[in-house]
C-alpha cells in the first residue's frame, strides 16, 4: 500500500481547491490515504511557527510524507506528487499550452486579493469595510503583531506583520483621501486582471483548458474562476452566473466580458465529478 502523506488545508483558501481537486480524481481518500490538518487563515494559523517550519512562505495547501525530503508547498507541485501516485491522469496534452495557463492564473498580477481586499472609491471602500474581510484582516494582524512580538528578529514576521497591516489600517482608517492611492491603484489592477482573463479566453483549448481531457490546466484555474465569482459576490449556488464578476470588472473595464470559450469550458468542467464534490458551491 501506497504511504499515507498529510495536507495542510483551509476552508476559506483558493489555492488548496487545485490539490483537492488532484484528490478527488485520483480517489484518494482523507484517513485512508492521507491525514487532514486544518488551517484557520482569518486566525492567522499558517502564521504559526510550527506552520513557518512547514511552509516557510505560511500559505497553504502544503503537502508532507514520510518519502519527501522537504514538504510540497506549492498547489501545482502538489497536484502533480498527487498525480504521480499509480498512473498519471492529469498530464496535459498541449504542455506548452498548459504551462502558460498556469503560469498566468499563478501570476501575482492576477491575485484574486484584489477583488477580496482592494477597492476603486469610497462607496466600495465603506463596503469592504463592514464585510467579513474586515475581520479576516484584523485575525491575521492579531497574529502577526503576537509572533512578531515573540520573534521580533524574524524576517517573515517583521515583512508579514508590515504587508498585512498597509492594508489593514486602510480598514481602521475613516474613508477618507488617505485612500486615494489604493483606488487608483485598484483601477489599474482591474486593467490587468481583465487582460488577463482575455489572454485565459485566447489559451482555452476546449472542450478542457489543454485538450480534450481534464488535466493540470483546468485544476489549477477552476480554483481562481470560483474564489473570484464568490470575491464578487455572486450567489455561491449559482456556478454558472458570470454577471456579478463581469460587472465588478466592467466598473473598470467597460465593455468587459468573460469569453465564449472560457463560459463553455467552466460548463464542461462543472459537469465533472471532481468539480461537483469540491465545489457544490463556489467559495
Ligand atoms: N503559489 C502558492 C500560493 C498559495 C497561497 O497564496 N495561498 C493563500 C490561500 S489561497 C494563503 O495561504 N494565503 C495566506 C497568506 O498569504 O498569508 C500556491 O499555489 O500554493
């Protein structure tokens, strides 16, 4: 029997869906085939420095077993160990195609932090800041300034504790013109997000992202699509409703919309049995 290895997984991570998806297809099973750790990320648990040992950069998913030199801690690292359990399923048909794929929605210009997080003027700003992401920033500020204060040397922690809190004390602060950078900013950001999906609706192969079968490409971009849709605030039952992500985009972009392929992709994916058990709803 194969050895049994342990995720580090979050309820409320977009990246971990990538190795969860991995999961589902290969029909590995949680205590069967692998031990399940929870992360809490608006407590700030991958801040922990049990975690940091772990995952030096505290995100999650990461991945260890008793074969592996060093844990996994990266999503596309993960899903292709996962893969490379028995015969591999998941290698795509067009690697090149594949790779760009990855590569773009792993793209820090792509963050989907900006749609959770950020906002263009003081209307989206006062939103944001009676929404749970309010709360989940403080969690995590509440746990960085403790380890920082216990290791206040730590590199991590001291860029951690500053990064988090650059945007957390926009939270704290009255709406005001202190703002104005981070709307600007936000606008430009969009600018590129939406670049970004047209470049993901000129690389989509159909009927899967890199071919005619599921593969890497399509499990490393089903995370993002559904974390953005719910970052937009579409109903989380409604899978298929691209109007509430297209609208938020359009507030930047105008004649922003997300395109034919990628529509009748993310309804070709949805139909798979993978999708349905990891994403009943969008999160
Ligand atoms: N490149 C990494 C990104 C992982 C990542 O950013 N995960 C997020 C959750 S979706 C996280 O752990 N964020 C915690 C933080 O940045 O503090 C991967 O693909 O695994």
């Amino acid at each position: 029997m194969a050895e049994k290895f342990t995720i580090y997984s979050s309820a409320e991570s977009q990246w971990v869906g990538v190795m969860l998806l991995a999961l589902e297809e290969k029909g590995l099973k949680a205590n069967v085939d692998y031990d399940v750790k929870e992360i809490s990320l608006s407590t700030g648990e991958n801040f922990a420095p049990e975690y940091i040992a772990i995952n030096p950069n505290g995100t999650v998913p990461s991945l260890t077993a008793p074969s592996l030199a060093k844990p996994l801690t990266e999503s596309a690292d993960i899903l292709r160990w996962i893969d490379s359990r028995g015969t591999k399923t998941l290698v795509p048909q067009d690697e090149a195609r594949s790779k760009e794929i990855l590569d773009l929605m792993h793209s820090p210009s792509m963050s989907t932090n900006l749609i959770l997080f950020q906002a263009r003027d003081p209307v989206e700003m006062e939103s944001k800041k009676k929404s749970g992401w309010n709360a989940f920033l403080e969690g995590r500020q509440t746990r960085l300034d403790k380890e920082l204060a216990a290791h206040p040397e730590h590199s991590f922690y001291i860029s951690k504790a500053a990064e988090n809190l650059a945007i957390t004390s926009l939270y704290r602060a009255e709406v005001g013109s202190e703002h104005k950078d981070l709307y600007k900013l936000t606008d430009e950001m969009y600018r590129t997000m939406a670049s970004g999906l047209d470049k993901l609706e000129s690389l989509i192969a159909l009927p899967f992202a890199a071919g005619s079968r599921v593969s890497e490409a399509d499990y490393n971009t089903i995370p993002w699509l559904s974390h953005a849709m719910m970052g937009a605030n579409t109903p989380v039952t409604a899978v298929q409703d691209f109007g509430p992500l297209e609208k938020l985009i359009q507030k930047t972009v105008p004649d922003f919309k997300i395109g034919p392929k990628t529509k009748e992709w993310w309804s070709n994916v949805a139909k798979t049995e993978a999708f349905k058990k990891v994403f009943p709803v969008l999160h």
